[in-house]
C-alpha cells in the first residue's frame, strides 16, 4: 500500500488539543491507529494515540479505506510529519503518515 498522508480529524474535540500539544514532536516519532467499530459516529472510525492518550482520527474517507484493512487483520502506524499550527489561532493540529507493518 502508498503511504498517505494526513492532517488529523477531530483534533478540536476532549483532550486533543492538549495532547497535540505535549506528543507531537518527531521525538514521539510514531503513532498507533486503533479501530473503533463501535464509534457511533463513524464505523470506519481509527483512532491515532499513543496508549490510551488520543490525538485525533483519520479523516472519513481515509479512515474508509484503512479500518476495513484493519479489519481483515492489517496493521499500520501513523508517523509524525508536522505539528500545524496557525497563528494567532491557538488551535493546532497534527500531519501523520500512515504506513503498513509487517507483524
């Protein structure tokens, strides 16, 4: 599969922009993706995170071609690219590209 990169959804949302904040630095160099089947808003939803600290999710339609891979048993990571920040919005976001392991 091509690498895609991404810029993170749902960044806005709970303790994102916090997180963002402390583990988006290319010393967390790699991100784990984590289905969601349950997620009432999304059943394709992946989350990226590190543990149980979210950062945000793949967009829709990303997240429509990855968590059906995820499913049938592929396993992927998001790698940082870039924090995105947008001055003088305090807001910010997170670039990943997500790449298929080979378990």
């Amino acid at each position: 599969m091509k690498k895609i990169s991404t810029k993170l959804a749902g960044v806005s949302f709970g303790d994102c922009q916090e997180n963002i904040r402390l583990y988006s630095y290319p010393s967390f160099s790699t991100y784990e993706l984590q289905r969601e089947a349950d997620n009432p808003n999304d059943v394709n939803a992946v989350r990226v995170g590190i543990d149980d600290v979210k950062l945000g999710y793949l967009p829709g339609p990303i997240a429509q071609i990855i968590g059906p891979m995820m499913d049938s048993g592929r396993t992927f990571i998001a790698e940082h690219v870039a924090l995105n920040e947008c001055p003088p919005h305090e807001t910010v976001g997170l670039t990943v590209k997500i790449i298929e392991t080979r378990k």
